[in-house]
C-alpha cells in the first residue's frame, strides 16, 4: 500500500462513518445504501426530515433538497450534498477497492448509460406504479409518511397522506405517467423485466460477475417494487473483472434496444424542448405517444452522457459508437444541437 493510500485510509477512518439522510421509500436513497454496503464503506443512516437534522447541526440545506442527502467535507466544512451519480464518483475516487466501475473504458462508459437509464427512465416505472393507480396511490400514501414517523395519530396521519399523495400525484405530469402515456409505460416495463430475467439466467449482474454502479440504480428503483436482492452485498468476494464489450450477453443488447424505443428519444425530446424554450413537450414513438413536463435535470444528464462520451480514446468511442448503432442508440451520443 502507497504512503498516499494510507493516508487517505487514516483520514477517511478518521472521518467516518459517513452520514447520510434518506427515507426507504426513496429510490436513490436505496441506490446509495446498498453502495455503501457493497464498498464496505462506514455509514451512519439518519432516516428523518432532511431540514430537522440539518438545522441543530447548522448546516444549511441543499437546493433542492433531494434525497438521499449525503454530509460530506467541501473546503474543510461538514456540507449537505445531493446527486447520486456523481456521488458515487467520488467514493470510488477515495475508496478504490471492489470498484463499482468497469475496468474497460468502452464498458464503463455503457455502465453509465445504463447508470442514468435506471435513474432517470426506471425511475418511472417506480412512480408511475405508486402514484398513478388510485388503489397504489392510496397505500403509498399511508406507508410514505409512516416510514418517516409512526408514533402519529389517526388524525395526523390523515393530515401527512392527504399532502403528500397531493404533492406526488401532482408531479406525476413531470415524470410522463399519465392516462396516455400509461400503457407504454406498462409495456416498456414487463419488456424490461423479461430481459432482465432472461440476462439474470447468464450473469448474475448487469456488467459480469459483480455489481457495477448500474446495478445499484436499476436496483434502487426496483425496491419500490418489491426486488431485494442487491441490499446487502458488502459479503460479496469481488473476483477480477477483465470483460471487454464484446463479451457482453445478448441480453444487454436486448436491453439497449429496448432503451431505444423508450429511454433515448425521450431523453432527446426533452432535451430539444428545453433548447427551445417549451415547458412541456410530446413525441410519437413506435409504441405510443408520450408527453411529459420538460424537465432540465435529465437534459444535463443527457449533456453528462455526451461529456463521457468524449472522453473516450477514439478507437474506444468506434467500438462503443458501433454497439450503440448496433442498437439503434447512437444518437445519444451524436451532436443534436
Ligand atoms: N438525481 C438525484 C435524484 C434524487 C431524487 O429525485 N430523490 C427523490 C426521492 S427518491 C426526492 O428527493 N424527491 C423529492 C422531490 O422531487 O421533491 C440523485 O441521483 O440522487
């Protein structure tokens, strides 16, 4: 071990465990625990309202708060910091080992495709299935307030449900899921599962032998909808990791393609309707039409997706063009300007 390593181990042990604020019922929050767990990172969990456990420290929120909140050191001073896929950038600069992202660089960066597709489009399924459907809508909003607090009254938890479900059902229109968009999400779901499913059979990860930071998105997601298994990962022995993209299954073929109806033009859409100005915005697809709110986050992820792209050496941007291609992607990464 380098003397640098060593130090930066001292130091990390010295700062740790880390905290971090989340909710179960938050996707990302389970995305980033199950991290945690895998990195074999010290963690302290605070599940409670982000500005109650912020204030007493005299740290001030992030804007917008989002969770899961992480308490990190930014120029020597305990700050709240959001955003899981950069978060998880970090660690993986600090804690190098069971490393979460692909040794080759043409597969890393299709993990963080897969990455942003489970964050921004699977994300969807996660909503629309607890929102959309008023028999969902109903139970989510019994149990979301009571896994923030349950020693409430009958009268106070009517008080939290009926706010909370209202400000849900209410952003609904954000994430797409409407009466229209409803089947198609419907269908991208079950297909998503089906070659999950059959990709499981062949590996027992989306990226080979042990979870790559993909996982842990798609995971997060599927929480919400019942999937467990990636909780706790931190007794996994991580083997070498030598796959190269052509060693991928068909199943991650599949998938992309699947994205290629559903994930990618919509992310262009959105991303050609904030170009232009429009608050909302609506494509005919081979499955149906969609429309949803414009939403500025996810045309900074698609700039982020691009960003990464460039950074590839340029025999590994071919190979990786010539995957997306194959898949009918590649226009995530071609200039849309
Ligand atoms: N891009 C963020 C997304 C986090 C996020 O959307 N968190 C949800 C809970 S799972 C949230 O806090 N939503 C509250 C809101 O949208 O106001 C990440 O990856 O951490």
């Amino acid at each position: 071990m380098s003397y640098y390593i060593f130090l930066k181990r001292l130091t990390q042990m010295i700062e740790t465990p880390i905290k971090l604020i989340g909710n179960p019922a938050s996707p990302y929050t389970r995305k980033m625990i199950a991290y945690l767990r895998f990195k074999r990172i010290p963690h302290q969990v605070i599940w409670g309202d982000v500005s109650d456990v912020l204030k007493p420290m005299n740290i001030d929120p992030p804007k917008p708060i989002l969770l899961p909140v992480f308490l990190l050191p930014r120029d020597g001073k305990l700050t709240a910091v959001t955003d899981s896929t950069p978060l998880i950038e970090e660690f993986e600069n600090s804690y190098p080992d069971r490393p979460v992202y692909p040794e080759d660089q043409s597969l890393r960066f299709i993990n963080y495709v897969l990455e942003d597709f489970g964050d921004e489009w699977c994300t969807k399924y996660m909503f629309h299935y607890r929102w959309h459907f008023a028999e969902d809508a109903d139970n989510a909003g019994t149990l979301l307030p009571l896994g923030i607090m349950s020693n409430i009254s009958d009268d106070e938890l009517a008080f939290f449900k009926d706010n909370f479900a209202k400000r849900q059902i209410d952003r609904l229109w954000v994430v797409g899921s409407n009466d229209e968009t409803a089947p198609f999400i419907d269908q991208s779901y079950k297909s998503f599962l089906e070659i999950l499913e059959n990709h499981l059979k062949i590996q027992p990860y989306l990226l080979g032998s042990s979870p790559s930071s993909c996982d842990f998105a798609v995971y997060g997601q599927l929480t919400q909808l019942m999937v467990r298994s990636l909780e706790d990962r931190s007794g996994l022995e991580v083997k070498e990791n030598n796959l190269t993209l052509s060693d991928l299954p068909q199943t991650i073929h599949d998938l992309f393609k699947e994205m290629s109806t559903s994930y990618v033009p919509t992310m262009i859409a959105n991303k050609k309707a904030i170009d232009e100005g429009r608050d909302e915005w609506d494509i005919d697809l081979d499955k149906g039409k969609w429309k949803q709110k414009s939403f500025p986050y996810q045309a900074k992820c698609l700039a982020w997706i691009k960003e990464e792209y460039e950074k590839l050496d340029t025999d590994k941007k071919d190979e990786v063009f010539s995957f997306l291609q194959l898949n009918h992607c590649e226009s995530l990464v071609e200039s849309n300007e």
